[in-house]
C-alpha cells in the first residue's frame, strides 16, 4: 500500500501543478474550456485518491473545490478573477494538506474549512437568483447537495441501470465501491441481474458478467450521481432516470438568500455557456484587481506555504524518502535498441575472436570502432534518462509572477522560452531556489510601477523573459528584465556604507557589478518582505557554484539587467584537469582552476619561515605542495621552476604545487563513499581509460588538509593570506 | 581467479566439505583464516591499487571493481603482522560486509594466498580464547578444528567497523 500511496503523492503534487498552470492560464482572461477541463480532471483524480487512500479531509476538501469547478466548466459561473484566486488559494491549502499527509501528519483545519466555506459562498453567490427559463441543463444550476446552504429540492430519487462492460475488473474499478458511494447520496436498494452469467464451466471470474438495477432515494441531483459513475462511464451501459419524473422539469428554486446582489461580473453568470459569459470574464479581468485573496501568497518564502502557517514561511519542504522519476517511453525504447545493437556487436566480436588470424585485423578494428560507438550511445542514452525539461523548474514561476506583480502593484508579462531544454534531475531541483529567487529579485527591485513605467516611456507592462538552451556540455539559462537596471553609484554606495570600500576607492566598471554578489549587500532602498533580507545573491551565486556553474550579471541603468547562469548538464560527469604528483594520477574539476603558471623564483616569499606565499595578481595565494600533503616522498623539493595550478573553491584561492600537468578528459564522478568513506581533499574518484582509478581533489579540503597539518602559528599565516587572495581579487 | 573455482569445485568433489556452513580460507603467514563463502563476492590477483593519502598504512588504496570503487586492506597489516612483498599468489578477496546502519558495502582483503573451502558446521565453532592468537577477539567469529589444522573464523562486518575506527582516530 505504501508504495501506492507514494505514487498518489507524487501525482497529486503534479496535479496541483497542472491546476496550478490552469488556473493562471485562465486567469489571462481566456476561459478555455478545455483548460477548465483539464484542471477539473486534476481535481477529482485528487479527490478519487485521497477517498482510496482514507484521507476524508483531503477528498472533503478537493469536493467543494470541484464543485466549483464543474460549475465554472459547465460555463454555469463565469470565471472570475476572484473564483480563479479562491482556486489558487485551495490549491495552495491542498498541498499544504498533501504535505501534512505525506508527512503522516494532519494539516491544521482551520484554513481548509474557512477555504470551503468561501468555495461554497461563492457556488451560492454563482447561483444565480432568477431561474433562466431556456436553461439548458434539466437539472437546472444545481451546486452539489455536499456544497452547503444550496441544497435544493432534487427529484425523488433515481433508477439507474447499470451493465457494466465485461473488462471492467480489469480497469480496476469495483462495482461494490461505486454502490457504496452511491449510497452516500442517499438510500440505495439494489437488483442485481444474472441472466448474462455462463455455466460454472464456462465462467471467467476475471470478467463481470452482472449488471445492476440501482434505485436511489433522495434529494441527490443527476450531476452527483454521474459523477459516482464518472470513471467507469466508458466501461458500461449507463441509464440513468429519474423515479418522479415532475421533479427533474421542476425549475429550480432560488439560492436562498443571496443577500449579496452579484455585481457586475457575476452578474453575467447565468447558466448559459454562450460568449456572454466569456465576454464578462473578460470583462471582470481587466475591471478589477482581484486583491483579497492574493494576499497571502507572495510572502511564503520559495515553498508553497503549509496550512496554518502565516507568511514569511521559507522553510523548505522536506524532501520525499524515495524519490523516483518518470521516464518518457521514447528514452527507454531507445536505450532498448541500443542493448540490442551492442549484444549484435559483442557476438560479431566473439565470433571473431573464435578462429583470429591476421588477414580478420581490419575486421577487429572495425569491431573495437562499433563497439566503442555502442558504449558511447548507451553512455549518452543512459544519462538522458535522468535529464528531465526544464519546465519543471519553470512551472512555479508564474504563480510567483502572478502573486507578487499583484501584491507590488506592478504589469508584468512573464515569457518562458527553451522549456524543453533538458538538464539533470539533481540539477533542476537545487536550480529551481535560485531561479525563483532571481524572478523575485526582478520583480521587486528591476521592473518599475506602471506609472513610474510610463513617464520613462516604456510600456507600463514589464517584461520578464526567461530562455534555456543548450551550449556546449553546459544549460545556459539567461533572465532577463526591463526594468530599471541596477545603479552602480546606489551600489558603491551601499559598498562604502557596509565597509566593503573605502572612501575614494574606485573600481572598475565590471567589477561594481560583482558587488552585488557580495554577502550582506541589498540594493533595495526598502527592504520588503518579497527580497532584500541582505541574503540574496551570494546565496545565489554559492548555490550555482556548488553545482559547478556560475551566473555572470549585465545591467544597463535604466534599461534592465540580464543575468545568464551557465550549468553543468549533469552531476555525475565533469570536465577534469589530470596531473600527476609522485606516480599517482589526479584530478580538480576544471570550472576551479583559474590559471596553471610555472613557479618563479622572485615571486616566493615565506611566512614565519614555513608557510609559503606566492605572488600572484597583486597578491599573495598561499602554496600546497601536494607531495607533502600526500605523503610522497621527496616532499621538501625545490619549488621553483616547478608547476602550480592556481585554484579556487567559494571564497579560497590556493596554488597546488603539482609535478606534472597531464591531459584533460570528462570523468565520471564515482563515490568513495559507497563502500569506504568520505576523504578529506577527495571528492571522489573516477576510473580512467586503463581501467586504474584517479582519486578527485575538492579543494576546500585540501585546505583543511593543510591546515590541519600545519603548525597552528603557521595555520593563521596561511588563513590570513587565504583571505587575502580572496580580498584582494574581488575588491 | 579460474585457479579458485577449480579447487572450489575440487573440494567439494573430495568430499573435503562436510556439513554446515561453508568457508574459504586463507592464509596469513602460518595461519589459516576463513570467511564466509556466501560473502566472497569475486576473487582476483593483486594488480596494484590507487592509494589515498592520509589514511591509514593498512589501507592499500582503492580500486576499480567492475565500474565501483573498492577499498582495499591488507589484512596482515590489519592484524599487525609484519608485511609481507606482495608476489603472483597474492590474492585479493572482496568481500561484502555490512557497514553502519546495515548498509552493504564491498571490501578487499589481501591476503598471502587462498587455501581450500571447508564446512563447518555452527555447533563446531569455539569461541576465541581471550589470547593465543596475534590478532584481537573482536574480529574472531570463532576457531574450528578441521584436519589437524585451527581455522580461524572472521567476522567480517566488525573488520570494517574497527577498520572505520581506526581511520577516525589517524
């Protein structure tokens, strides 16, 4: 069951998101019916879920947002912006809901049953007052009996013939389940026929061969008891007429009381589905701001906020025990025949080495070649199968857009392009804080207010364009805005105000930008509740560092500011630098090394007499003789002439003293750790071509290598002139 | 390698496996230690390991076990036996053990040269005595006596545990 459950999650969540999507797509002003559809679907597969899996307050919950929903794809109430935020809004609670579940907890009630009541204040204010007497539906705008105070007089009850298809079994759908389900809607007697059930010999217990008369008792309305049947409707013959046939032409009565006179936009939701209500949507979108129940939203940090928390909850979700991921068919078929084709040369090979002779040597050679093609396209193939489109992190974005341009006050027009750019799974997910802090970024601080927009002659909508692709082995992922660009002087400013220069310092242009990256300084000239909490982009930057990336920053005052985020496609594999120290192969990852010079003599200098210091662009970066740090013998040798690779990790710059500088190749990363341990100065290892394996540097263990191994005196030297380095270079 | 199935197959054809639990043994100077059969994922000669700096001397390095990483230990080392040149019988015995929260690890023995693969049955294995041997109890599961000859038998998860302490403490 566990395992079942698991996947209802992650269903789940990815139907929020598609409501999620829908709802902002509806919320363009353009109520397509097959996006109401769409999101309805989510819901009650949702719903369906969370009643099999015994989760009542979840599948009570998801009730009263579907109701709703039927009435809006049914074209019964026109799509509001306020139904669309209501939505949202739920949406948000239900996840906060699934969460708490999956968690094995229970959600706080409190904002789920305040969420129905405004569902089901809305359905009864949708209910419009004067019955419409071309009504198309017989069952006239009826909200479901569940959905409070509308509860309005149904027929007397229903017959309903049900024969279902002989597979039904097989769809895994239970007729006893939708009796009982039904007899939730009132009292329900049952006939069963079994005039189609063959002789025992012949009975195939696999198929259903009953079929079913059902009467139902009660005020329930036709819409509710389809909707028992909903999932089987394709799998049997369904008739479904009413026990006192006046009471399905019975106009429906009033909503009582609906002491709020609809205005304007819900006016026009009358039950019809014609272009009225869509003009009226329309309408109802530009006409007002749908302010109250936005609100909530953009002040929850990154994370979708759990239910009950107030705002400025920023905690991130915890992460799902197993996590699995869905793998398009397409990928799998391919990696199929790519097995097939290497089983085809691995035999051709062997048939080969059976009876060798000299004359079959081209043969080999061609072999070797075909093979080593196959090896690669498994590799390549393999890899695809944890890549997954970058849409994924892009799904969040527009909520984010939609919420905070209506808390700000500001137009913004959000343009996602490259959304089938494919990078690692690991990847996408540690990506999607970063981006989503950068779009927060924009939005507060790049994109002006209409007004302020308009008096510099822009269009009062901002536009923030976000665009994946493909470069070399890398995603380059570019952000960019039109606002108003980042002030260099308000930047020095707040450099000098914070320390970080001195009076009278100037830097160079391209450097004042990097400022921004630098820790504790915000260039917001308020700080709010959206950005500007002094963390920001060094948090950013660390975060695209640390998956082998990094982010580069343009900015014209006035015009916008173009951010580009260069990332690894995957995790596993990196472009390596080789070097040898005593007879041992390694490796550092090349997006560390910033230069590999050859040791002057002149440029050496000593502190305390032991701790060796290397002059290098105006200043001193301390030395690791590897040899020494390894152990190898012959460690105190002459460093000059020698070779250094001048390194770099976060915010530490060291030169490694190497012997000898070899090739550079893609390794893939293999963990030290799976069957021995974590190694200080390792990050692992890799296996090279002849088959041995090379062992991969992590800088910023090498250092507490280094230190560690220092005398303490020395140690502090080697700090000091650590930070130095650093200083030197980013002031 | 193909050395080994053979007197595998050997042995259990002589009728030299008795009932119970099946070990392959090993020797260690004069001494002849076992393992778990079931445990011995493959056997291979010695052909060099890539070493990690700053571990511990028994620990002989890694190397490359069909695509994983696998950390080798020389066992006489291990044991504090004086080492020994490593020659063209010198094994290696990968073997899976069970690490810290039971997680399944693999792990290289070297060992001077395989020996033979003997059942003993549970009931036949004597608890240690406190000395006698060079090595600690801990590693012991228990002795046996099979043809005039003292099997010693390891318990190879605590080898990894006290091998982990032991690296903790360099």
């Amino acid at each position: 069951m566990g395992q079942f459950l698991q996947t209802f999650f992650e269903e789940s969540f990815e139907g929020l998101q598609e409501m999620e999507a829908g709802l902002l797509a509806l919320d363009s002003g353009d109520p397509d019916t097959e996006t109401l559809h769409t999101i309805f679907r989510a819901a009650h597969s949702i719903k369906g879920g969370a009643g099999t899996f015994g989760l009542q307050a979840l599948a009570g919950f998801t009730h009263h947002m579907e109701t709703l929903l039927d009435r809006l794809r049914e074209g019964r109430q026109a799509v509001t912006p306020e139904a669309v935020n209501l939505l949202l809004e739920s949406v948000d609670c239900l996840r906060g809901m699934l969460e708490a579940a999956q968690d094995g907890g229970e959600a706080d009630p409190e904002q789920a049953v305040a969420l129905e009541k405004r569902l089901a204040a809305l359905v009864a204010e949708g209910n419009d007052p004067s019955p419409v007497p071309d009504a198309p539906e017989p069952e006239g705008p009826q909200a479901l009996p569940e959905s409070h105070a509308v509860d309005s007089p149904a027929p007397g009850g229903w017959q309903i013939g049900f024969r279902p298809e002989p597979h039904l079994f097989m769809t895994g759908n239970d007729p006893l389940r939708l009796v009982e389900e039904l007899s939730e809607l009132g009292d329900v007697t049952a006939e069963c026929h079994i005039g189609q059930l063959p002789a025992f010999g012949d009975l195939d217990p696999e198929q259903c061969h009953l079929s079913w008369t059902l009467t139902l008792q009660g005020g329930a309305d036709e819409d509710a008891v389809r909707e028992v049947f909903e999932w089987v409707e394709d799998d049997c013959e369904l008739t479904i007429s009413p026990l006192a046939p006046e009471g399905a032409e019975d106009e429906p009565p009033a909503a009582e009381g609906s002491p709020d006179a609809p205005e304007e936009s819900t006016a026009a939701a009358a039950p019809d589905v014609d272009d009225e209500g869509d003009e009226a949507a329309d309408a109802a979108v530009v006409s007002e701001a749908p302010a109250p129940s936005s609100a909530g939203h953009g002040d929850n940090g990154n994370q979708p906020p759990a239910p009950g928390a107030g705002g400025g909850n920023g905690q991130p979700r915890k992460p799902a025990a197993a996590s699995s991921i869905r793998v398009n068919t397409d990928k799998i078929d391919a990696l199929i025949d790519m097995v097939g084709e290497l089983v085809i040369t691995q035999s051709m090979l062997n048939q080969l080495g059976e009876d060798f002779s000299e004359d079959k040597l081209e043969q080999l050679r061609d072999g070797l070649g075909q093979l080593e093609r196959n090896t690669r396209e498994l590799q390549e193939n393999v890899m695809r199968i944890r890549m997954v489109p970058i849409s994924f992190a892009y799904a969040r974005l527009p909520r984010i857009v939609h919420d905070l341009s209506d808390k700000l006050g500001k137009q913004v027009e959000l343009k996602l392009e490259g959304e089938q750019t494919e990078l690692d799974k690991t990847v996408m997910e540690k990506l999607i804080d970063p981006l989503v802090h950068l779009v927060r970024n924009s939005l507060d601080h790049g994109i002006e207010p209409p007004a302020q927009r308009r008096e510099l002659g822009k269009p009062e909508t901002g536009t923030l364009e976000i665009e994946a692709y493909h470069k070399g082995g890398y995603i380059v992922i570019e952000i960019n805005d039109d606002g108003a660009g980042i002030s260099r002087d308000k930047l020095l400013a707040k450099a000098r105000a914070a320390g970080l220069l001195q009076a009278g310092e100037e830097l160079p242009d391209e450097q004042v930008l990097d400022l921004i990256f630098h820790p504790g300084l915000s260039t917001a000239e308020k700080a709010t509740d959206v950005s500007g909490r002094g963390v920001g982009m060094d948090v950013v930057k660390r975060n695209i560092r640390q998956l082998g990336g990094n982010i580069n920053l343009r900015s014209q005052p006035g015009e916008g500011t173009q951010l580009t985020i260069h990332l690894p496609l995957t995790l596993s594999i990196l472009d390596g630098q080789l070097f040898r120290v005593g007879d041992q192969v390694y490796i550092v990852p090349l997006v560390s090394i910033i230069e590999s010079l050859q040791i002057q003599r002149e440029k050496l200098s000593r502190v305390a007499g032991k701790a060796e210091l290397y002059h290098w662009r105006e200043g001193h970066l301390p030395v690791l003789r590897l040899r020494e740090l390894f152990n190898e013998p012959d460690a105190g040798g002459e460093l000059a002439n020698g070779l250094m690779v001048v390194v770099e990790d976060d915010d530490r710059r060291v030169g490694l003293h190497v012997d000898e500088l070899l090739g550079q190749q893609q390794v893939v990363i293999k963990s030290l750790e799976a069957n021995y341990q974590r190694v200080t100065g390792f990050a692992g290892a890799t296996i090279l071509g002849d088959g041995t394996v090379a062992l991969i540097l992590d800088i910023a263990g090498l250092v507490d290598l280094a230190q560690a191994q220092r005398k303490p005196a020395d140690a502090a030297a080697m700090r000091v002139a650590t930070e130095e380095a650093h200083g030197e270079q980013t002031q | 390698m193909s050395e080994m199935s053979a007197s595998q197959q050997d042995a259990a054809l002589q009728g030299t496996v008795g009932e119970g639990d099946q070990y392959l043994t090993f020797t260690l100077g004069d001494e002849e230690y076992g393992v778990d059969i079931l445990r011995v994922q493959e056997i291979k000669g010695w052909s060099g390991a890539t070493p990690i700096p700053n571990t511990p001397d028994y620990v002989k390095g890694v190397i490359n076990m069909r695509g994983t990483i696998v950390p080798v230990i020389d066992l006489r080392e291990r044991f504090g036996m004086p080492s020994r040149e490593y020659t063209q019988f010198t094994v290696v015995v990968l073997v899976r053990v069970l690490g810290p929260g039971d997680k399944e690890r693999i792990m290289g023995l070297v060992v001077d040269a395989l020996s033979e693969v003997y059942g003993i049955p549970e009931d036949e294995l004597r608890p240690p005595p406190e000395f006698g041997s060079i090595i600690r109890t801990d590693f012991i599961r228990g002795l046996a006596q099979v043809d005039e000859k003292m099997i010693i038998v390891l318990d190879a998860d605590r080898l990894l545990a006290e091998e982990e302490l032991a690296t903790e403490s360099v």
